[in-house]
C-alpha cells in the first residue's frame, strides 16, 4: 500500500493510497492528528520502510529478514525523541543553584566502558580496534564537567541519552580532570544558555554529531573560558564519526536507537539513567549491564 504526504490547513499528515477495481484511487489519513513536516517525513519513512519490510525489501529485509520491526523501532525513536531539556534539568538551571555563581569548573576525562568497547568492537566486525589504532586512541573518552558553586556545592554536567546534573561522585575527581579559569561571573543557568544559544541539537544525543566531547567542547567555546587556547587540542576531542563509521550498516545505527530510546524514557521520567550509548560514565555498572543484558 502505497503513502503519499499532505498539506492540510492545520499541518502535514500522512495518508494512504487506495485503489479500486474499476481503477478510481481515493486517500485515507493515516495520521490521527496533523504534525510539522519533519515529523511527517519520519513517519512516512516509518510506513514505507514497514511497507518495504512486508515484502522483504528495503533496509529491515537486510537485519531482520521480512520482518520491519527494527526500522519501526528506529525511525519511531526519531520521531519520538525530545529535543528539549528535562523536567529534571530544567528545574535545576530554574533553581537557586542553578543561579548561583560559579567558583571554578573542571573538565573530566574517563575511558568509556570496556564492555561496551567490547560491544561496538565486536558489531564492527574488529572494526572498532583497527580505527583507534590508526588514530593511536588507547581507549575512547567520556567526558563531563564539573562545577563548584560559590556556596561550596558540586555539580556534574554532561550529555548522555540526554543533558543531565548530578551529585558528583568521589570516582569522578580521581579521573583526569583539566582545571578550566573562570575570570567572569557565571552561572550554571548562564552556562547552559550560552551553550545551547538556541541549538536544536543541542540536547539530542548522537554518536558522531553531538555527544558528551562535543557538549563539553561546546560549553567552553560558546562561554569563550579559553578565548586564546585551541580547545580541540585542550580537550583533545576524538574523530567520533570514523568510530562510528567503522560499524556497518545497518548496525550502525544500533548506539543511536539506544540513546534515542534512552531520551524517550528521560523525558517520560522512566528509568532516568538509562545508559548513553557511545560515550557514558564507565563507573556505573549498573548502566552497563541494562545496555547489554536489557536492550540489545
């Protein structure tokens, strides 16, 4: 069955092309509501590639034979994803902390996961391995950002599935940390702002396009705390899309729907620290097993 997109005076919807037997076609709105038109186009893609699927051909019929779940599973995470801040981060920046000025900040370095190296290593067909050492990577990073308060309090930054703040760990300062100056008065609500300066990806998680270097790389650049450094060279920001790109398709896009799903469920307030995809914080097992064990 064929889908064709629509204008209608109050949006886009999809509809559904019918045909008769004395060869008169009419349309059905397949949308129950209408939508903007990026919206609609992921949701046209969902349906041809479910179409596609049905009759083995397209992408599903090369991961899952006839069958087109992955791909509902994959452009529906898309369409699903929230591009906004939490409830839960927004109400930090909105809190007396979060309006509070900033002493000093520090960047955090850890290797991701070794199981998690293991994993991509292993759907890149050894892939993984051949790329960083090419690159002369001894491990991939995850990187956050921690800053202290005038009132003493800490706070952790950093981009997984979504932006969040935590409580720091004591595991987090005995990673390499790189001290940053703040010469400024600046809060964390300021830092964000100036950060985000309206980025609709900003707090959308992708493996080779926007993960937690690139956050950090970002907050730094955008709040101008090294105005005369080079910061990719401070930071050392590591190719992402070459690792990624060592992965093939269609596994490819397997960190990708993880984190997308990961953001749903941040979002919905539901399992609120569920994993991060490529980069994530290796001192928390828990995510660990619930990526491997739970969700591929």
């Amino acid at each position: 069955m064929p889908y064709i997109l629509k204008k209608d005076s109050d949006g886009y919807r999809v509809y559904s092309i019918h045909t008769s037997k004395d060869g008169k076609f009419w349309y059905n709105a397949h949308s129950n509501k209408p939508m903007t038109l990026k919206n609609a186009k992921i949701q046209l893609r969902i349906v041809n590639e479910y179409e596609k699927g049905k009759k083995g051909e397209g992408l599903t019929s090369l991961i899952l034979g006839r069958n087109p779940t992955w791909e509902t599973i994959k452009l529906g995470s898309e369409l699903l994803r929230s591009s906004k801040p939490t409830r839960e981060f927004k109400n930090f920046l909105n809190s007396e902390d979060g309006n509070t000025e900033i002493d000093n900040i520090k960047i955090g370095r850890t290797p991701v996961n070794s199981n998690i190296q293991k994993l991509l290593n292993l759907i890149s067909f050894g892939g993984l391995n051949r790329v960083k050492k090419r690159l002369k990577y001894d491990f991939l990073w995850h990187q956050y950002i921690i800053v202290t308060l005038k009132n003493g309090r800490k706070y952790k930054l950093e981009r997984n599935q979504t932006v969040q703040t935590s409580t720091p760990k004591d595991e987090d300062f005995k990673n390499l940390l790189i001290d940053i100056p703040v010469s400024k008065s600046l809060t964390p609500s300021q830092l964000i702002d100036k950060a985000d300066n309206k980025d609709p990806n900003f707090y959308v998680y992708n493996p080779s396009s926007s993960n937690c270097q690139q956050f950090v790389k970002q907050i730094i650049d955008k709040n101008q705390l090294l105005p005369e450094v080079d910061t990719s060279q401070v930071l050392k920001t590591q190719d992402s899309k070459q690792i990624i790109d060592s992965i093939p398709n269609p596994l490819r896009d397997i960190p990708l729907v993880i984190t997308n799903l990961g953001n749903i469920a941040d979002n919905l307030g539901m399992l609120p620290k569920i994993g991060s995809g490529l980069y994530y914080d290796s001192n928390d097992l828990v995510k660990s097993r619930l990526i491997i064990d739970g969700l591929i």
